[in-house]
C-alpha cells in the first residue's frame, strides 16, 4: 500500500504553517474550494478527514496479523495535488519553499499467511 505521509496533512492546505497535530484524536474539518483534478474550480464543500500517525498504522497492521516486508518514506509526491507544488524532477511534486526537508509520501509491502 502506498499513502501521503500524515505529515503531509499537519499543515494548512498552503503549507505556511503546521495548523494539525500528528497525533490526531479527532476529525480535522475545513470548508475547501476546487477539486483534486481542478483545484480551481469555483466548487466549495466541506471535508471531514481524520490523520493517523504511522505507528498506529503499523500496530494495526501487525494486530491482524500482517508481516511487513519493507517500509518506505518518499520526500515527494507523484502527484500535482497540492497547493504551491512544483515538478522539481519528471514525476516528483514537491512543495515550493519546503523541497525536500518533509516526508509526502509513504509506501508499506506486508503480507498475510
């Protein structure tokens, strides 16, 4: 499987401030405009979104009896889905005044007996 790091989602959807908690205990709710294939679209709604750090990922994970092969983090994403993102290599999106000092995505090979 393969996710954004949660990370990615402490910030404000500008990426100016760390808005979030990491450990997260309770939905983060925002009124957004635009799509995630056109961010902008005049198109308004609420998102309700909940962040889990990795270890709780990774106790789930081991708890339904899962062996994990390889873990990876990825300080880009493979997609233009966020604001102030630039293509800084062919298919690596990364955010403009952060580079690469953060961790966007993450990627988990595990498998079950």
């Amino acid at each position: 499987m393969a996710d954004f790091h949660p990370v990615v989602w402490m910030f404000d959807n500008d990426f100016k401030e760390v808005r979030y908690r990491y450990f997260k205990d309770e939905p983060i709710v925002e009124i957004e405009q635009g799509t995630y294939a056109n961010r902008g679209s005049a198109q308004e709604f609420r998102s309700v979104t909940w962040n889990h750090s990795l270890s709780e990922l990774f106790t789930v994970l081991l708890e339904q009896g899962l062996t994990i092969l390889q873990f990876r983090e990825y300080d880009y994403s493979p997609f233009n889905c966020f604001s102030n993102a630039i293509e800084s290599e062919p298919g690596k999106f990364r955010i403009v005044h952060l580079g690469n000092r953060i961790p966007m995505v993450y990627a988990i090979e595990a498998f079950k007996k």
